[in-house]
C-alpha cells in the first residue's frame, strides 16, 4: 500500500462540531477490502424508513452500486447505506452486480428490512471484482455498533487518496422548528462531476418527501458538485444522496417541491453542498492552490460555464498558477478553443483585483511585479468579461502539481 498523501495545505483548520440527527445511525469496520488494517467500510443505519433522494454519474461505464442505486431510488424508501473504499467495483461485469446484490441481502437480514431499501456505493480502483463477503461478514457488527455520533468516521472510511475527511453541517427553520442538515464527502482525484459527485451523502431530521427532496438536490448539485473540476475526469462512481428520516416531528411534513415554506431549507442545502464541493477541490490531488473561475458577459449562462470549465480544466492554467507565474495568455487561450461566442477585442481579464487584460491587449497599466505578487497567495480569483451578453457562471479547481502525476502514476501500488 502507498504512504498515505501528507495533509493537504487546503485542508480546514479545524472541523464543525456534527450535532447527531435523531433516525440514523453510523458504524465503520475494517473488512479488508483492498488493504488489511485500514477502516474501509461505513453503515448508515435508518431506524425507521427514511426518504431519499439522489443524482449519479452520467458516465457511459458507471458501476454496479450506482445501476442498483438508480434502481432502488423509485422505491423512495431507505432503511440501510453501505458504502465501501478500496475497490469501486466497476467494469465488473456480473460478479460486481453479483457483490451487490449479496450485500443487500445480507443487510437487509441483518436489520431486518427489503433489498430494495438498501443503498450502496464503492470507491477505489476500477476493474477489479469485490468480494462482498468481506463486508458481509461485518455487518452484524457494524449493526450493533451504530450510533448518532459516527458521522466522522464515516468520512474517514469512505477516504482513497483524500487527504482530510469533508464534512458539513447546517440549521434550517421549517415551520416553527428547526431541522438540521449533515453532510459529508469524498474525492481528490477524478473529479469533473456530471450530475452528481464523487461519494456524498447529506441527511437531515427534516420531514420532507423523496419528491421534494429530489426537486432540491438535482438543482442544488449545478452550482455545487457540478461547478468543480480537478482533473477533467468524470468518474464512473460519481453518487450523490440526501436522506430524510423526519424525526423532526415538531416541523411540518412537506410533499411538494413548490412549497415556499422550503425555501430556508433550499439555501441551507445549497451552502452545504458548496461547502462540500470546496473542500473536494481543495483536497484535490497535490493541490496548492484553490482556484475561483469567473466568466462574465458571455452570450448565454450555459456559453459561460462552458468558458469557465475551459479555463478551469486547462493544464496550461493550472500549471501556470501552480508555478505563480501570471501567465494571463493562457486564459485568453482557454476562452478562444471554448467553442463559444468570444470576440478578442472586447475581452477583458483579470487575476484578483488586478487586470492584467483588456479588450484585446495587455492592460496599460499592468505591472508585472504586482501580478506576480498575488500568483503567490494560496487561493487565486480569475475573472474573464467576455463585454458580449449577460451569461456568468463561476467554477472552482485547483492547479496541477507534480505531486498529482505521483499520486496517480503508482495508484494502483
């Protein structure tokens, strides 16, 4: 096994306390199921069938915990999640839907509900068959061990080349009560989320519906998970969930998407979600700098995250900035091969508060000193204004280091 990545620069200096969240309940084991003495299995335990809701990968290749997810989540109903690192079991073929199906009927023997209202994910290296047995024979134990205050080890178990655990907390009023909402993820590497993210789960005491619920994630996720980028790379085991148990009984139960009274608990969602999705970024693989991508005065919101992603996915700006140097010809580049409408003499450009670019020329009063000077700080702001329409979008990422084609040069070591 490799040594473990040294802690992200990035990372929190200190974590939100997780207040428990009445209807579930959280254990971790070592099951062993790609390295021996690490914790690689966590178990969300639902005493009562909680709602759900969730997003996955649009990868044409997903794998067979996010087919029996999707699958699952017509039903509605959770009474278990299991989720496992080490092996994503993907390109698996029949024995990984085969591994799947032998964990749900062991939970759901173990606890005492359907296959169906068992949800799963993996993550870890692709293309090797899981033995579900390893966490089968766990899962009485992870059963008896569950408890409301294990929300941070199950970070910690979901963990591949994170360096951190990524965790969220936060507070909503909902009629005349408040609900509280956690969250937590995963992801370093092979982040370019297409509708979901890389593993992330949120649950709340809240009593809304799957419907409602479903409603609010799938819109959430586009100014969240779906504005990240690491690498480019979107993975095949990209799962997204927010649960619901309702032991919130002194808040009203709410069906319907279109209910103002969701409204406090729209913007609560939205800032945890983003929360999560910077942390990711931040935890990306050799990261060390943060990097805030805005695009302004494109011709549509669509044409200007397209720019963004342009910008934000380009090796030559992200090596740029991880070696602070205000190479500010390499986002004009990005803009131009974006494939959309972009005139070069209307384009302005900036690195913080500092415009380095403008409408087609270095600006007059550029200072190469100054410049290079922010390149320096630990989280860089790029600003590209477009002076055409009135699309923005802003997307996050990180640079790219030589620590990243370390990390995934030997991934499989």
């Amino acid at each position: 096994m490799a040594a473990p990545a040294a802690l992200s620069p990035l990372a929190p200096k200190k974590y939100p306390p997780l207040p428990p969240i009445a209807g579930v309940r959280f254990a971790t084991a070592a099951a062993g199921v790609r390295y021996a003495g690490r914790t690689d299995v966590m178990m969300a335990v639902f005493d009562q069938p909680a709602e759900v809701a969730g997003v996955f990968t649009r990868s044409k290749c997903p794998s067979a915990p996010v087919d029996w997810c999707r699958e699952q989540l017509a039903g509605g109903a959770a009474r278990a999640l299991v989720v496992n690192s080490g092996n994503a079991n993907a390109f698996t073929g029949h024995r990984g839907v085969e591994a799947v199906r032998l964990v749900a009927d062991a939970v759901a023997k173990t606890i005492g509900c359907a296959p169906g209202e068992v949800f799963m994910a993996s993550t870890g290296v692709i293309g090797e068959p899981l033995d579900g047995t390893r966490i089968a024979r766990v899962l009485a134990d992870l059963a008896k061990s569950a408890n409301e205050n294990g929300l941070m080890d199950a970070a910690r178990a979901i963990m591949t080349t994170d360096t951190y655990p990524k965790v969220a907390t936060a507070f909503a009023p909902l009629g005349d009560s408040i609900v509280t909402i956690n969250g937590i993820a995963k992801g370093a590497g092979m982040i370019a989320p297409d509708m979901a993210t890389m593993l992330s789960y949120v649950f709340t005491d809240a009593p809304i519906g799957s419907a409602a619920l479903q409603a609010m994630l799938s819109k959430s996720v586009e100014k969240s998970f779906n504005a990240i980028t690491v690498d480019s790379d979107t993975s095949t085991s990209d799962t997204l969930m927010l649960f619901a148990t309702g032991a919130q009984k002194a808040a009203p139960r709410i069906d319907d998407p279109a209910d103002e009274r969701l409204g406090p608990f729209r913007r609560a969602l939205d800032k945890l979600l983003r929360s999560l999705a910077h942390q990711v970024v931040r935890d990306g693989e050799g990261a060390r700098k943060f990097i805030e991508v805005n695009v302004e005065g494109a011709a549509t919101r669509k044409a200007a995250k397209r720019i963004a992603f342009s910008i934000a996915n380009s090796p030559l700006v992200k090596t740029a900035v991880g070696g602070e140097d205000a190479n500010w010809g390499r986002v004009v580049a990005a803009v131009g091969k974006a494939g959309e409408k972009a005139e070069r003499d209307k384009l302005d450009i900036w690195f913080g508060k500092i415009r380095v670019a403008h409408q087609g020329l270095r600006d007059p009063a550029y200072d190469e000193a100054e410049a290079s000077a922010y390149m320096k700080k630990p989280e860089i702001k790029i600003t590209a204004d477009l002076g055409i329409g009135g699309g923005r979008a802003t997307v996050w990422t990180c640079d790219l280091t030589k620590e990243y084609v370390a990390i995934n040069g030997d991934y499989r070591s």
